[in-house]
C-alpha cells in the first residue's frame, strides 16, 4: 500500500507580499509592490472599505515617493507612474 505524505502547502502559512524598502519591491516575488498578490490581499481585507483602502495606499505612496527619489534624485519614477503603480489600480469601475 502507497504511503501518502501530507500536503504542507494546507498547513504551512504563506509569506505576506510586503515591500522591501526603500526599494519598493515585493519581499516574495519581487516584482514592484503591490505586486499582485498584494492587491488581491489588499482588495480582500479592504472589501467593505474602499475609502480607507485609498486612504491607505495614498499613504503608502507618498512614502515609497520619498523612498524613491531619495536612492535616484536625479532620475527619479515618474509620477504618473507611480501613482497608477500604487493607487490607480484600486479606483473603482465605472459602469458604462
């Protein structure tokens, strides 16, 4: 008779998609954060919020701006960029 093994992916806690700053890089995938894994996290725990979420990643890119410019002051992000990076992507669908 096969032994089964255990799945441990059920019982073993993932890692949080939080950043690495001042880098702004994801600390599980490093992909620029919000990664998206970290947006859907995002979205869940915010479900019932949707101003504090914005809130929240307002907050968050005024800090990755300072982060940011302060390691490439002369060739920093572009700001358009960072904001649809950081918060644009939480903006509520308009319905057509």
């Amino acid at each position: 008779m096969p032994r089964s093994t255990p799945d441990y992916r059920a019982t073993t806690p993932r890692r949080p998609h939080l950043p690495l700053r001042p880098l702004w890089l994801c600390r599980v995938c490093a992909a620029p954060w919000p990664c998206p894994v970290a947006r859907l996290t995002l979205r869940q725990e915010y479900a019932h919020d949707g101003i504090g979420l914005s809130v929240y990643l307002c907050a968050v890119l005024r800090e990755a701006v300072a982060d940011l410019y302060r390691l490439n002051p002369h060739d920093g992000p572009d700001p358009a960029a960072l904001f649809t990076r950081f918060v644009g992507w939480a903006r509520p669908r308009r319905l057509r």
